[in-house]
C-alpha cells in the first residue's frame, strides 16, 4: 500500500531501511468515494495526502463568496 509513496519520496531524498519504516509508522491509507470530500470549509487539515490512484479536484472559496 506504501510502495508508491515511498518510491516517490525515494526519487526525491532517499531513505536507509531503517528511515523507511519509521515513515510507514506515519502512514495511514484512505480511500475516499466519488465524490467524497478530503476537506471541507471549517475543517483543519492535520496531515498530508498523497494521491495513489484517481484524481482530486481543489478549490478556494473567498470571503465574498466567488
């Protein structure tokens, strides 16, 4: 399940094994339906995603309302 993160992170700034899972400790999957919010207005976000699979869409709302 971590093997695509890992490998991408690994191209950035490569990791010894034990760094490697230390990081996975971190890990945790999640899958999200059609549809399905990662975040919403409100929320505080307190972690980072890493897409593996499909597409997210981002948008900002300002305080006017556009």
């Amino acid at each position: 399940m971590y093997d695509l993160f890992l490998q991408n992170f690994n191209e950035k700034a490569p990791l010894s094994a034990p760094d490697t899972e230390v990081i996975k400790t971190y890990l945790t999957p999640k899958k999200l339906r059609k549809k399905q919010y990662l975040l919403q207005e409100g929320d505080v976000c307190k972690y980072i995603a890493f897409v593996t699979k499909g597409a997210l869409r981002s948008y900002t709302v300002e305080e006017n309302g556009t």
